[in-house]
C-alpha cells in the first residue's frame, strides 16, 4: 500500500508545499486531486522561493512524476504561465501530466465568480476570484468542458456553442455583461491545446500501474478539511473536496492503495476569505502573529485572519480524514509569547463540547475554552532536533499530540527544508511516512 495522503487539517495555508517537499526524497509520484489555482503552495529550497498555484509541489524534484488528476479544475492559460515561469527558474516540468477527465476553467467561470461575489455583497464568501465554485459547479450541472476536448477542436466547438447558448443570456439580461464570442473562446484555448497535448494522459490508469509497481505515491491535498464543501464552514468553503476521501475519488484510486494520512496544522489558525474563525484574536496578538508569520495569501495577497490553535478542529479533522500523522507547522511564530491559549472545548449557549457543532447556527454561537500554555521566549529557529527546543515548546507540540489524539511527527521551526524536525519516537509513530523521509 505505498499511499499517502496530505491534507490540510485547518483553512488551509498550514504549509503543505513545504511537507510536500520534505517527503519528496521517498516518492516516486505526487498528485493533486482537487481544487485548482485558487491554491497557493510556497516552497523555499536552498534559499529560493517557489510559489505554485496549480502545479504540484513535487515538480521540484526531478525524479518525481508529478499529475494533476480528474478532480482539479485547470485553467490552462494559468498552468501554461505556471510551467513557464519553472522552466525560466531552471526546473524541468518535463514530468507534469494532466488528466484527460479533469475540468477546465472557462472564462465564463472567473467573469461569474467575480459577479457572485459581489451581488452577495456583505454576505460574499471572499473567493480568490479563480473561478473555482463556477467551474465545479458546471461540472455537477454536467455543463463543463474538460481537458481531453481540447484534444478534438470539433467537439470543443459544439461544447462551448451549447454551453453558451445557456450561459451568454443570463450574462447579458441577469448581470448586464456582454456574452462570450464562442469561436474566439475556441480560438484561445486551440492555443492551450497545442501546448497541452504532449501531457495529457488517463492519470487514474497511471497511477493504478504505479502503485502496483509498488512505486511510492503522495496525494497532494489544497485548501483544507475545514474548507471542504461538505464537511467545512458551508458556505464559506471551496466547491472541492479536499479531505482525504476526496483525494481517492480525485485521483480515481481505491481506499486499500493508501497506507497513511498525513494532516498538516500551523502551531496556530488562520483562514483567508469570510465565514467562522471561532478563535480568531484581533489587536496586539493578531498582529503579531501575522507579522512574524507573514500571514499573506499566497494567491490573492490578502492578509490572513489569525487566531489561536483550535483543538476541536484538530479532532474534527482527525475523524473525518483518519488521521495517522499530524505535522505541526510555524512553530517559530509563538516564541514571541508569554503564554499561548490552545482552545480544548466551546462554549455553545451554556453547554461545553469538545466536539465540532452540528450546525452553522451552534458554530456562530460557540465560544472558545482555553487552556494555557506557558512560551518559551526564545529563537528557536535554529534548532536542528526536537529534543533540542526550549522544554515550553516541546510541552506544547506533546499537547497538541495529546489534545488531537494523532502524533505529531514532524515540528517545522521556518520555512527551509532544514528548519524541520522529526520525531519517530511520537506515539506508537514509528515507521511513519515521516519516519521514512530520513529528513532532519
Ligand atoms: P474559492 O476556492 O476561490 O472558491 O474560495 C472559497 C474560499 O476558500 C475562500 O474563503 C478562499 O479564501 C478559500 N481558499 C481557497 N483556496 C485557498 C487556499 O489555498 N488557502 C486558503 N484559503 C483558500
């Protein structure tokens, strides 16, 4: 079973492109399965920066064979700029495939993306403006076009017609635009398809061949459990699936390929975009844990709401991914403090729970109860082994393990592959994917 999932186990932003990266010496294959540009995945290798939207983060290794799978949402004027922008930076991105199956974003979907938002007005979800939701939601209203039409400019033609018989009047009579000129759209992206062609590929296939092959396989996950369409704060949540059941049907593989699921969680919170936070802080804390943390999306440049870490979450994720490793990122960011509150239980109308709340109502309602930690006050972005850190740090990273029930493998103290550090001792983790990285 050489699978391993990562998923994001908050609102994403955890530091998944450097975990990607930390374990891309033991894989053979890494591939996304949902969402789309609206990602934003920074990389800091031997004191360079890369930051991918769509690609995914093992293309900075040459060894891997990266796939953008059936699940994800392409723009393929943005994967273009994408691989070309490595290729200037000096990375091959001769190892990318895309899936035939997987959905392209249409200009239609970013020009109503923009629109909803801002007919919703106060009420807006804080979308990164890609044209996610209207690319997914073409694709269940069975109205999408996906990557292998542009392999038949034929078929592409006579999609794009029907597809805009429907949309261009509602664009023109409901939103007041003008409507899309469907053979200049076909023109524009015949030009994707040239450049495509050599890529695209039935992934699923792929990747059922190379885990019999026994090759190892790491699932990519973007955004995060608490922005999943089912599971996370509906509505404000992505139209994807980025919890690790969404990564089988994204990537179109069966659950006994998989031998372990990785979450990925910052020391504390944050969330880009509108809907609950329940313990977002504001003033001095906030700001200094966007400052030392640079809380900034990466796609969109917005800065980051910050809170404290939310145990209640970090359960909540644990039970709906199943858990096996928890990777606990930006711990450098909390040595400012004197003392860190970690929420353990909310308050909801009187009643504790140590459980995620049933409904967006209770959500709104639910207060934070916290348990505090004392800091450590000191730069810890230097230490090279877990047994090294203050013992306040090392206390807090151990009840985070306890708080969450899943252990924490992997301690990031900065952005560099180096400022990493592994504990194959955590828990009953020995032999974890963490374990095997031999990084540290
Ligand atoms: P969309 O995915 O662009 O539709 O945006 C929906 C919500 O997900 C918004 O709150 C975004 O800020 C959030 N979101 C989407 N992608 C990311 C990401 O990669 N990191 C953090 N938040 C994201």
């Amino acid at each position: 079973m050489p699978g391993t999932i990562l998923i994001g186990a908050q609102w994403g932003d955890e530091g998944k492109g450097k975990a990607t990266d930390l374990l891309a010496d033991k894989m053979d294959v890494v591939v996304r399965y949902q969402g789309g540009n609206n990602a934003g995945h920074t990389v800091v290798v031997g004191g360079r920066t890369f930051r991918l939207h769509l690609v995914p983060s093992g293309i900075l290794h040459p060894h891997i064979i990266t796939l953008i799978g059936d699940g994800v949402v392409v723009d393929p004027g943005v994967l273009l700029v994408e691989l070309a922008a490595l290729e200037a930076q000096g990375i091959s991105t001769a190892n990318l495939k895309v899936s035939a199956n997987a959905h392209l974003i249409m200009p239609w979907h970013k020009e109503r993306d923009k629109l909803a938002e801002r007919y919703l007005g106060s009420n807006k979800i804080g979308t990164t403006g890609r044209g996610i939701g209207p690319a997914y939601g073409d694709k269940v209203a069975r109205l999408g076009i996906r990557v292998q039409d542009l392999l038949d400019p034929k078929i592409l033609g006579q999609k794009v017609e029907v597809v805009l018989r429907e949309r261009n009047p509602l664009l023109a009579k409901v939103y007041n635009r003008l409507p899309f000129d469907a053979e200049a759209v076909v023109e524009e992206y015949m030009t994707y398809a040239e450049a495509l062609r050599p890529r695209i590929a039935d992934t699923s296939l792929y990747l059922w061949r190379a885990l019999r092959d026994g090759k190892q396989v790491l699932f990519e996950g973007a955004q995060a459990t608490m922005l999943d369409v089912d599971h996370g704060t509906y509505p404000f949540v992505t139209s994807s699936s980025p919890v690790s059941g969404g990564a089988l049907a994204g990537a179109g593989v069966g659950p006994g390929e998989i031998q372990g699921v990785i979450g990925l969680a910052k020391a504390y919170t944050t969330r880009v975009g509108s809907g609950p936070l329940p313990t977002e802080t504001e003033g001095p804390d906030a700001e200094v844990l966007s400052t030392q943390g640079a809380e900034f999306g990466t796609t969109t440049g917005r800065p980051r709401r910050c809170g404290w870490l939310d145990t209640v979450v970090l359960r909540y994720a644990a039970r709906l991914n199943g858990l096996t490793e928890l990777f606990l990122s930006k711990l450098d960011v909390l040595s400012s403090f004197d003392r860190i509150p970690v929420a353990t239980a909310y308050r909801i109308d009187g009643e504790v729970t140590e459980d995620w709340p049933m409904t967006q109502t209770e959500v709104h309602h639910a207060e934070p109860v916290y348990e505090y930690f004392d800091g450590w006050r000191e730069d810890i972005t230097g230490v090279t082994r877990f047994e090294d850190l203050p013992r306040a740090a090392r206390a807090y990273a151990e009840a985070i393990e306890k708080l969450s029930g899943v252990p924490v493998t992997a301690v990031f103290v900065g952005p560099g592959r180096e400022q990493t550090l592994l504990r194959e001792s955590a828990g009953d983790a020995r032999g974890t994917v963490a374990g095997k990285s031999g990084k540290g």
